[in-house]
C-alpha cells in the first residue's frame, strides 16, 4: 500500500468531520468502505463518499490534501481470528457491543493505527476517559489509544490496533466547529440510514442514535 493514510469512511457525520479534519492538514487519505450486502443503504454511502469527495476537494482547494479513491472491501472477504473473536464475546457477555467491532478488529491487523470514529457519547457507551492514553499521531495531531495498563486485558486486546480521534468531541459540537469554519453545507450532505436510501426510515440504529444525541434534526430535515 502507498504512504496514504487509511481512513474508515462511511459517508456519515463522524468519518466525514475527521476526513475534513484530515484533509485540511495536507494528508493523503486512502478511504476505506466496507461493503456489507446486507446494508440497504449501501449504494447510497458509496454514492455520498463520492460525492463529499468532490465537495471537500472542491472547498478546500488551498489544501495540500488528497483524498484517493475509495477502496472498496466485502466485509465477508475480511479474515477473520478466532483470538480476536474469543475477545470480542468476553466483552459482549458483559456489556452491549456492535458487531462491527468484531471484524473491524480482524481488519485493523491489516491497518495498524485504524481510527474508529467514536464521538464523545460513543466512548461513554464503550470506554471510560481513564482507559485512553492521548499520543500525537504523524498528522501532527492528537489522538488516543487504548492504555492497557488502565482497561481491562480483553478491551485492550480488542481495540489494541485502533485510535480514537474524536472521542473528546460530541456530534452537537462537531457540527458547531463545522457552522464556524464555513463547512457545515457539505456535512449536511452526509447519510446515516442504514436501510433507506431515499429518506431515514427512523427504526434503524442510526437512525434512532441520531435522536439520543440531539441530532433528530437530521431526520427531519431528509425526510
């Protein structure tokens, strides 16, 4: 793979802020999309990344940024480790986890260092502020990581390839930085539905996520 850094971006609000983020330090980004055939919103995330890029590259031009095109990876092509499948249960017998963070796990041993889009009320869910360690990444910027010396042996062998940009930061929060800086039109252009492609169905997790924190006004304004 080239220097780009890889980055996980879904077309929604949280892997778009930080790609933005991103962009506007002069990174090279590989996006990465992971195709889940059983998503019905598929095609659409696909489309919107498309779009967003356009967008941001068109904003931003100043930047010394560039976003690649996206690399697209069938989630049943991830392979998978019985380790880290044994640590993903032991957590989920105690405590609520996505599945996601099961084979994402498997794919971050192919991407030491994959960030993974928890916003401040995520970790809250997930991770406790005393379980992270804050480091400066080669963006020049901040970020964190698990502290194995303060979380638990399983969370820490699960999520030991990942970092955590923007667990200091709420979705309210990110979309006031975004109307501050003049970008939150394009924001407004990311997707979050999991079933619909043409409005938010309103009963999918995300959908009933963006509610939970103050962002109902998503659907809303979709639907």
């Amino acid at each position: 793979m080239n220097n780009a850094k890889p980055v996980l971006w879904t077309g929604g609000w949280d892997s778009t802020f930080r790609v933005i983020e991103l962009f506007n330090r002069g990174i090279q980004l590989q996006p990465i999309y992971i195709k889940d055939s059983s998503r019905g919103s598929m095609e659409k995330e696909i489309e919107t990344i498309s779009l967003l890029t356009d967008l941001i590259q068109e904003r931003f031009k100043e930047s010394k940024g560039k976003i690649l095109p996206v690399k697209l990876i069938d989630r049943k092509d991830i392979k998978s480790d019985l380790y880290l499948k044994m640590m993903y249960k032991s957590i989920k017998r105690n405590q609520s986890i996505g599945t996601q963070y099961k084979w994402l796990s498997y794919l971050s041993k192919d991407y030491e260092g994959l960030e993974i889009g928890f916003h401040k009320k995520d970790r809250d869910r997930m991770l406790k502020p005393h379980e992270l360690k804050e480091i400066i990444d080669e963006t020049n910027g901040k970020n964190w990581i698990v502290d194995p010396k303060k979380t638990s042996f399983i969370k820490a062998q699960l999520f030991k390839n990942f970092r955590f940009p923007l667990v200091y930061i709420s979705k309210l929060e990110m979309k006031d930085y975004a109307e501050q800086k003049g970008f939150l039109d394009i924001m407004l252009n990311t997707w979050f539905c999991h079933r619909s492609e043409e409005k938010p169905c309103g009963e999918c997790a995300p959908c009933k996520q963006y509610v939970i924190n103050d962002f109902g006004f998503r659907l809303e304004e979709l639907s």
